[in-house]
C-alpha cells in the first residue's frame, strides 16, 4: 500500500498469480469490460504473439470514498510460463492480496500445484509472510470438459482457509467475485496493520460498499464457495 498526501491518494496493489494459460489476463480483460468508464484507467499488457504474458499486465482502478482520499487499486498479472520465474517475484513485490487463478482442468492440477507452491517461495524472497498475505482462489474454465468437480472444488475449499471462487472468465462469470473477495480480504489486513479508519477516515465498510457499487455488483446472499 502506497499513500500519496499531495494527491489525496491511498494505492493497493493487487496480483494475479497463477500457472500458464490459466486466465490472468483474462481476468483483467474481463474487469476492464465489466466495470464503468470513470472507474477504470487504460488496460496495459505486454503480450507475445501467442497471447502469452511476457512481463505483466496492469489495470489501474480508482474508487471515490467519502473521507475523500481516492482509493487506487493497481491489478496485475504475473507471466505464468515457468522461464519468467524472476518476473514474478518482481511484479510480487509490495502485493497487498493475491488472487490465485487456477486451471480447472484436472491434466493442469499438477501444474496449479507447481504455481502455488512458487508463489509461496516468492512471497517469502520478498520478505512477504505467505500465511499473512490476503489470498483468495478462483478455479478458472469451468466451461470445459474434464475439469475437477464442484463437489471436489467445494470440499478443497472446506479444508483451506482461503475463499474458494469458480469463473469461466472469457465470459465475464466469477471475475467481479474473485475481484471484491480479494478487494475484502486485502482491506481487512490493511485495516489490521495500518488503521485506515483512524488515520483516514477510510470505514471498511463504506470502501467496500462504494467498491461494490462502483463495480455495478448486484448485492446476492451468494458468497463463496
Ligand atoms: N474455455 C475457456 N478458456 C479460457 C477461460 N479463461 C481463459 N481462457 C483461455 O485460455 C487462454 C489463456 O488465457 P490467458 O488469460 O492469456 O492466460 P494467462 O494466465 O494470462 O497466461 P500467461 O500469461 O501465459 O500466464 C486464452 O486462450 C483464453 O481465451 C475460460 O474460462 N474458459
Ligand atoms: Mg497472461
């Protein structure tokens, strides 16, 4: 987290991490299409010619809050292919929450194992705690054949502390969920450690009601899984 007094601005960094091809980007293309013009600044990625990260993408969000200091969220994305390992845990650096974005397909289990353990050792290299850094987990391309079942997602999240999110991101579904999930749990910790409330006026509740309305998310007793 970043606060800049001159511009009235508190920054969040927030990253999706995840193995190859499992929908980061997506994720982020799918943000900057959901939410609203003056919400959301200009869709940055750095793509090879087979649509493969090569440094990361960014999207920066801005939320008005009624202390009025400007919330800025930053969302990136990490290049999944295992040769930019260094990359990763350079765009990790500073992350106030991830969001791990897992393949559902059961032949890329070994591979979201792979990423997730990857993670951790860069959390840790950045001086960052992997048990105290906010993370929710979305399992990504639930439209496909041969994926792991809701009943094996719904039980892999009763064991986890983590919430657990299903998206079929190409088509927009599960994204703006993973998104507030990650949104709420990085602001707890943040509250936690920092105490907006008492610096900045900045009440959880309030940013997160104004984010939730900002991101035109329709209010639904549905939760995570
Ligand atoms: N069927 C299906 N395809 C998806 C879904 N989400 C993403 N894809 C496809 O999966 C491929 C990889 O998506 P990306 O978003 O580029 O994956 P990435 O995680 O950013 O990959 P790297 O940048 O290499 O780490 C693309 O062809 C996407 O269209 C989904 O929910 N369902
Ligand atoms: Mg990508």
């Amino acid at each position: 987290m970043q606060v800049d007094f001159t511009a009235r601005e508190l920054t969040v960094k927030l990253v999706y991490y995840g193995p190859a091809l499992s929908g980061k980007t997506t994720n982020l293309q799918a943000v900057h299409e959901l939410v609203s013009e003056d919400s959301k600044g200009r869709l940055m990625t750095l793509e090879t010619r087979d649509d493969r990260t090569l440094f990361f993408d960014l999207l920066p969000l801005t939320f008005n809050s009624k202390s009025g200091l400007k919330v800025r969220v930053k969302l990136f994305t990490v290049p999944g292919q295992v040769i930019h390992s260094a990359t990763r845990r350079l765009v990790l650096q500073g992350a106030d929450g991830i969001a791990f974005i897992a393949d559902s397909q059961r032949s890329e289990t070994k591979a979201n194992q792979v990423a997730f353990l990857d993670m951790q050792k860069n959390l840790r290299d950045n001086g960052l705690d992997p048990a105290k850094t906010p993370l929710v987990i979305q399992f990504n391309k639930r439209d496909l054949p041969d994926i792991r079942t809701d009943v094996e997602l719904d039980a892999l999240a009763k064991r986890g502390r983590e919430p657990v999110y299903k998206a079929v991101a190409v088509r927009g579904t599960g994204v703006l969920e993973t998104l507030i999930g990650l949104l709420e749990r990085s602001w707890a910790q943040l509250e936690t450690e920092h105490g907006l409330e008492e610096k900045f006026g900045l009440v959880p509740e309030e940013v997160l009601a104004e984010v939730r309305r900002q991101l035109g998310a329709v209010e639904t007793e549905e939760g995570p899984q």
